[in-house]
C-alpha cells in the first residue's frame, strides 16, 4: 500500500545522490619522498612519515590507509587506462617469468603526443596543466576548489618548503 510513497522517497534520493556529486567518485592518495642514500636509511624515515600523516588525518576524523605496491601499481593502471573494464593482472611473481618490470604492467598500449596541447589515450583525450605558485602559504579554499571539480582527471602537487631567505631572494629576482 505504501509502494507510491516508497517510490517517490527513492526518487528524492537518487536526485540528490545526483546533485551532490554528479557520480563522480573522488579518491585522493598522498605520496611523499624523502632524500636518502639507499633503502635502509629511508625506510624509518618514511615510517615515520607515514606514521604523522595518518596520525593527523585520524585526529581529523579522516579515514586513511596504507598502499601496497600492487595496490598502487594498481591505480596507475587504472589511470593510464581510462574508461577501460579491464581487470588489472598482475603478480610479483611474473616478474622474473616474464622478464617484464613494472611499468609494462600498467603502460597503455599507445600514447599519442601529436597535438601540442593535448595527448591520446586509446578513444581518450587528455590535457596537462602546469601552475606554479609561489606564495608563504597555500590557500584550503584553492586546493578544495580545484578537488571538487566535475571532471575526471588526476591533481598532482608537489609541495616543497623553500627557506624563507632563499623564498625572498627569488621574489627579487622575479620581481626585476
């Protein structure tokens, strides 16, 4: 007796599920680097790393976990082969077999850098913007802005502190 109301709640729903993210499903991963002489030194320290930043996000009330090196050679495939079903197949073990290294796992069969301001991707089009800011501090507002856009595509920062000295020797130079 109630299937009307039933059917019209889950309308509602779904054209809300619609507005608020136009489906688009948002992950957001964070990398960082260390300089190092070899593994052993860099290994503790990235330890350590990993440890503040998932500590700062739990306090935030953040959800985060570690990646595996499938698990992130994973999510290269996904990206170097957009739109694709294709289950990514790959096994540490067919490394030695095979005598193929990582990145013939993940590599699209072709890359098309003809155009000069954008690229191909199988029956995909794409296009690479650099901005570089130079600022004493990054604006929430401008990194949130540039998240929550409609639009499938991979944000990549790198963000180096620079030694206040150097910063304002740069800003002269720019500047003259």
């Amino acid at each position: 007796n109630y299937n009307s109301v039933r059917d019209e709640f889950t309308g509602m729903l779904k054209n809300q599920i619609a507005k608020s993210n136009n489906g688009i499903e948002r992950s957001k991963y964070i990398t960082f680097g260390i300089p190092a002489e070899g593994i052993a030194e860099a290994r503790p320290r990235l330890e350590r790393v990993e440890a503040d930043v998932m500590g700062n996000f739990k306090r935030l009330g953040v959800p985060s976990e570690p990646m595996d090196g499938r698990a992130r050679l994973a999510l290269l495939h996904s990206q170097m082969h957009p739109g694709s079903r294709e289950a990514f197949r790959f096994s540490w073990k067919d490394i030695p077999q095979t005598g193929l290294g990582t990145k013939d796992f993940i590599a699209p069969d072709s890359l098309d850098f003809r155009q000069s301001r954008t690229f191909r991707i199988g029956q995909y089009w794409g296009a690479v913007s650099y901005l570089q800011i130079m600022a004493s501090e990054l604006s929430d507002k401008l990194l949130a802005e540039i998240l929550e856009l409609d639009a499938e595509m991979t944000v990549t920062m790198h963000i180096q502190t620079v030694d206040q000295l150097k910063a304002i020797k740069t800003i002269k130079g720019k500047i003259s």
